[in-house]
C-alpha cells in the first residue's frame, strides 16, 4: 500500500512541477512574441533589400543560408541576442516538460501495474 502513495505522491510532484514549467513557458513566449516580431521584420525588410539590388544592380541574390548570416551581422545585437536567447530558453522549457511528461508517464505505469498486482 505504501508503494502506491509513495506513487501518487510523486505524480502529485510532477503535476506541480508541470504547472511551474507550463507558467515559466508561457512567460518566456510573451516575452518572445514582440522580439520574434522585430527579427521578423528586420528579416523581411533585409530580404526585401536584398532582392532590390539584385533587380537594379543585378547583384546575384544569396542562398537562404547566407541571407541569414548576412541579415544577423546587420541587426542590432541586441534585438539578435534578445532574440535567440529567447528562443533557447523556451526550448529549454520544452525539452523539461517532455521529460518531466515521460517521468510522469512512467510512474502512472508503475501505478497502473501496483494496482493491478492488488486486484490480482
């Protein structure tokens, strides 16, 4: 019997944890949503320039790759590292609520298999 509320105990842990991560998360997207849209736009307006000397000079047009890597040398580092710190942090936040979400899945199952032992 013990082993089973030793087991819910600790699906009670991740559910909790689950919601601090899911607020952390959440934080990090509202803060990401107004920077992702000043890259973006600094990304289109870059492009857009780009494509505008290739048609009045003929400047051939870089690969996507390099339109990137010459959009970031152009933008203010600041909104660069705001930017991609951003971003990393809420993969970071992702990754840890997978794994928090797959420890949880494993004690429902050592759960599930606890009670089918009692029945049995």
């Amino acid at each position: 019997m013990s082993d089973v509320i030793e087991a819910i105990g600790k699906l009670r842990e991740y559910a909790e944890k689950l919601d601090e991560l899911g607020d952390a998360l959440t934080r990090v997207e509202r803060d990401l949503e107004p920077v992702a849209e000043q890259y973006e736009a600094f990304m289109l307006d870059f492009e857009v320039g780009l494509w505008k000397a290739h048609e009045d000079t003929g400047a051939k047009l870089p690969s996507a790759a390099m339109r990137v890597k010459l959009a970031h040398k152009a933008m203010d580092p600041a909104l660069l590292g705001r930017y991609t710190g951003l971003v990393a942090a809420r993969k970071r936040g992702q990754e840890k609520i997978r794994t928090v979400k797959a420890a949880a899945e494993a004690q429902r199952s050592i759960l599930s298999a606890l009670k089918e032992a009692m029945v049995s």
